[in-house]
C-alpha cells in the first residue's frame, strides 16, 4: 500500500505542471532505472574491489616502499650526517679555532693593535708639523700676494678703471638714447604704412566681400544636408522596414511559435531525463547494497561460519589433543635425552682430559709448582649421586 501510495503521488502532476510531465516522468524513470541499475551495481562492486585492493595490496606495499625508501635513502644519510659530518665538522671547527682565531686574535691584541697605535702616533705629530710649516708658508705667501697684487689692483681699479668705466657708462647712455630715438620714429613710420597700406583693405576685404561670400556658402551646404539628410532616411526607413518585415517577422515569430516550445518541451524533458537519472541512481544504489549485503551474508553462512565452526570445534580440541597427548610428551623426552647427551659428553670430556694429563706427566713429570700441591679430584658430572 505504500509503495502504491508513493507512485501515485510520483505519477500525479504537481502545481504547475502539465501533463506532459507526468507522462514523461514515469517511463524515462523506468528506462533510466533499467539503465542505471547495471552501472551502479558495477560501481559499488569497483569501490569494493578497490577498497580491498587499497587494504591488502596498496596500502601494504606502500608502507613497504616507504620503508624502503627510508632505508636507501634517509637513514644512509642521517647516518652520514649524525656519525660523520657532524663530528667531522667539529673536528674542522676546533682546528680552526686552534689555528688561525686564537693566533688571529693573539697577533691583533699584541703586535698588529700597538704597532697600529704607534704608526696612528706617528703620523699624528708629523701632521701637527706639516700642519704648522704649511701654515707659517701660507700665512708668508698671502703677506706678498696682499703686497705685491691686491694693494696695486685696489689702486688701479679705484683711481684708474672706476673712472674711465663711468665715462664710458656715460658715452653709451647717451648713443643708446640716440638710437632708442630713431627706432621709435622708424617703427611709428612703419606702424602707419602698415595699417594704411595691409590692415585698412584687409578689414575692409573681409567685411564686405568674404563674410557675405561664406554666409551664402553656409546657406546653400545648409540646404544640401538637409536634403542628403531627407533623402538618407527615407531609404533607411524603406530598408528598416524590408528587414523588418522579411528577417525580423518571420524570425521573431519562428522564434515565439517554434523555438519557444521545442526548447521548454526539451527543458522539461531533459529536467526529467536528469531526475530519473539521479532517482535511478539512488534506487539502484539501494538495490545495489542489498545484492551486497546477500552476497556477502551467502558467503558468510557458506564458507566463513563453517570454517569458523571446524575451527573451534573440530580443529582447537584435536589440537590441543596433540599438544597435550603427542607434543608435550614428545618435548620432554627430546629434554631429557639432551640432557643425557650432554652429560655423555662432558664425562667423555673430562675423562680425555685426565687422560692427556697423566701422559703429560708420565713423559714429563709433574710440574714444579704443582709437585707439592695436593692432587685436585676430578668430579664427573652424574656421579654425585651415586656416591651418596
């Protein structure tokens, strides 16, 4: 009931739709569904596959490829860097402290610092004395140069130049006037020839012939313009009118009676298309899931929970049956035969040993240091026992 109520309210229209689109939509969701379902399952089966591969192969291998490329490449030169240039360098430093700062610093303080004092000394007081020579020769050189050069020329230009450059200052004022005189007449004479003879016809040319001359020129492009004007826009206004009536017309009207609804039954049914195409997509992925979960609850209860089963109860008890009745048992008597074997062979040891020293000192003799001294008995590992 409802899954019934559900498509129902899928099939019925909604405020603002017409029928085309509840025609539309239930068969384009159907198709997209049939469409989808293959690709969407293929997906999810992608993804898992991919994850899988991500965790048992990729991720793995990475961590492996990472080690490996710490071991080939990082540490070798931490090492490098931790073991060898570091103390390196400060082997480097110290030598160089040792051999040429503390010198350095030695020969600054001691010989280069007293002899720069000196030689500063030096040269101060031979400046204080060329400076006093060169200050006694100075003042002696200005003394003559005062004598010999300034006195006389103060003399010369006071009673000599000054006056003769007056009167020269005077003789040229009075030509300057002179001329300024003439000039005036002369450019006065050429001022009233000039407007006599240039600017007296030229006013006269320009008021009573060019003026009336360019108005009637004006007037007459006036009338040409406006007729070109006239003319112009009524065969503008005729085409306009062509291009409106056999391009504008038939296009505007193609387009209000024939794009218009083409592109909004388009619109409508691209709408839906992408709709069902994302409605499928959830459905299917829906569907999807639940083939995965089935499959995967399949192969638990086929192959998982029954190995799980032979494991705890078949497999973990005759395990620890063989542990506990073969193993453990076994275990001990290898223990124990070790042990035998190894006290074998430390009496085998012990008694070559012996043997080697009393040939040693049947062919030799005993040792001078050891004559005197008790001999040391020999224990032999296992016989403790017996002689308690």
């Amino acid at each position: 009931m409802d899954m019934d109520l559900e498509k129902q309210r899928d099939v019925r229209a909604p405020e603002g739709e017409g029928c085309l689109v509840a025609a539309v939509r239930l068969p384009v969701r159907i198709v997209a569904l049939v469409v989808v379902l293959p690709v969407r399952m293929l997906w999810d089966a992608l993804v898992v596959a991919g994850r899988v591969v991500n965790d048992t192969v990729l991720r793995p291998v990475g961590r492996a490829l990472l080690w490996l490329g710490r071991a080939v490449f990082v540490w070798p030169f931490v090492a490098l860097w931790r073991y060898l240039l570091v103390p390196l360098g400060r082997g480097l430093a110290w030598l160089v402290n040792v051999l040429v700062v503390v010198p350095s610093v030695w020969l600054y303080r001691y010989v280069l610092a007293p002899v720069g004092r000196g030689v500063v000394w030096v040269l101060r007081a031979a400046g204080a004395v060329v400076a006093a020579v060169g200050l006694g020769v100075y003042r002696g050189l200005a003394w003559l140069v005062n004598v010999l050069v300034v006195v006389p020329s103060v003399w010369l230009y006071r009673y000599v130049l000054a006056p003769v450059g007056r009167g020269v200052v005077w003789v040229l004022r009075a030509l300057g006037a002179v001329v300024a005189a003439v000039g005036i007449g002369v450019y006065r004479g050429l001022a009233w020839l000039g407007n006599v003879l240039v600017v007296v016809p030229s006013v006269w040319l320009y008021t009573w012939v060019l003026t009336p001359v360019g108005h009637a020129v004006l007037w007459c492009g006036r009338g040409v313009a406006w007729a070109v004007g006239v003319l112009v826009g009524g065969v503008g206004t005729v085409l306009y009118w062509v291009a409106r009536v056999l391009l504008v017309l038939p296009a505007l009207a193609v387009w209000r009676w024939v794009l218009v609804p083409v592109g909004r039954v388009c619109a409508v049914v691209g709408r839906e298309v992408w709709d069902a195409l994302g409605h499928a997509w959830r459905v299917a992925g829906h569907v999807s899931r639940a083939v995965g979960r089935f499959l995967v609850s399949l192969l638990r209860w086929t192959f998982v929970e029954p190995a799980r089963w032979v494991y705890r109860s078949v497999l973990t008890p005759v395990g620890h049956l063989l542990r506990d009745a073969v193993l453990r048992p076994v275990a001990e008597a290898a223990r124990s035969a070790g042990r035998a074997v190894r006290q074998v062979l430390a009496s085998a040891r012990a008694s070559v040993r012996q043997a080697r020293a009393d040939v040693r000192r049947a062919l030799l003799g005993a040792p001078e240091e050891n004559r005197s001294a008790p001999p040391v008995p020999v224990r032999v590992p296992g016989t403790q026992g017996m002689r308690k």
